[in-house]
C-alpha cells in the first residue's frame, strides 16, 4: 500500500440519512427564518435603522432557544451538533 492509499483509506465520510419529511421540515425552518430576516429587514429600514439589525434580530427570535423547544427543532440541532 503506497502513501496516496493510506490518505484515502484514512478518510472517513459520515452522512447523515434523512427522511422525506425531516428533509421538508428542515427547508420550511430555513425559508422561515429566511422570510423572518427580510421581513424585520424591511421593518427597520422603514424605522431608519439598519437592515442588518432586523436580520441579526430574526436570527435571535428564531435561533436554537426558540427552536429548539419544538421536536423538529431539537432533532435538528442534535444532528448539526453531532456531525
């Protein structure tokens, strides 16, 4: 076994399965917090403040505290953590 095959056997890939319907939970929390962003986005430039505050506000209102006391949330963040 040369050098080059004993770099690539030392790989290892770890993928994680997932469902159907994890896969369309997952995507509906990202187009969530998504359309939250843009919307307070959109709310502080009307106030005269900057976009990014409302989107960094999004990210606070919808981060792991929130979501994570709903099943789907705490599954995602247990998959995230671990991988």
């Amino acid at each position: 076994m040369d050098a080059r095959e004993q770099h690539n056997g030392a790989r290892s890939h770890h993928y994680v399965a997932m469902s159907n319907s994890d896969l369309t939970a997952v995507l509906f929390l990202l187009l969530l917090l998504v359309g939250l962003a843009q919307l307070l986005g959109y709310v502080f430039v009307k106030l005269r403040q900057p976009k990014v505050i409302g989107e960094i506000l999004a990210g606070i209102v919808l981060g792991p505290a929130v979501l994570g006391r709903f099943q789907i949330g705490s599954w995602l963040q247990g998959r995230v953590s671990s991988a």
